[in-house]
C-alpha cells in the first residue's frame, strides 16, 4: 500500500495522512493505516533512525490495541502486528523507557 490521504468510509471529505484522534485512525480503511504511514514520513525525513520515530510507533501500537479491543482477534490488518507480537513489542518498548512492561492505556481525548 501507497501512504496517501485516505477517504473514510463514513465522510466523503478527503482527510489528512494524520488523523488527529484515536477514534479517527480507526475509522480509517485498514485501521491505523494513517499512522503507519506516519511511521513511514517519520522515518524518511530522519535517514531511517528509528529512535527518533518512537511517537509514531507507540501512537500505531496504540491504535493496533483499541483495534483488537473492538474487533477481536478476527480483524486482519496489514498495518498491525499480530496481537501476540504487538504485546511483545509493548512490553519492550516500555521496558526500553523503564516504565515496566505493561500494555500502555489508550488516551482519550
């Protein structure tokens, strides 16, 4: 897949590669497809140094969690982890900012 603007499937508007909200991100078609494709930006405009993308892939980890909360183990997304590897990835990434190994609660906002 190409990371280009999106049509959600509820809007006829053209939304930004973005979303600014969780909610937006899982509306979208596949879900959290835009913030992978932050992940993408994010490294291309920093020489591929995955260090300075960790916003961005905790933001789709986060997504790829409500996902599974609400659509179970069913939904396929290319844009996801499997739910075992995406638990695994959590835990490490909060262990490698020593806040323990938990899954990390979804904002709202």
């Amino acid at each position: 897949m190409v990371c280009r603007p999106l049509y959600l499937p509820y809007n006829t508007n053209l939304m930004s590669p973005q979303p600014s909200t969780l909610e937006e991100a899982l509306r979208a078609v596949p879900p959290c497809f835009p913030r992978a494709c932050a992940i993408q930006s994010c490294l291309q405009r920093n020489g591929y140094n995955e260090s300075k993308c960790g916003a961005e892939i905790d933001a789709l980890y986060e997504c790829c969690i409500e996902m599974y909360k609400h659509e179970g183990l069913a939904e396929k997304n290319v844009c996801c982890p499997k739910k075992p590897l995406l638990e695994l990835k959590v835990k490490q990434r909060a262990a490698e900012k020593g806040t323990g190994a938990e899954l990390m609660e979804t904002r709202r906002r």
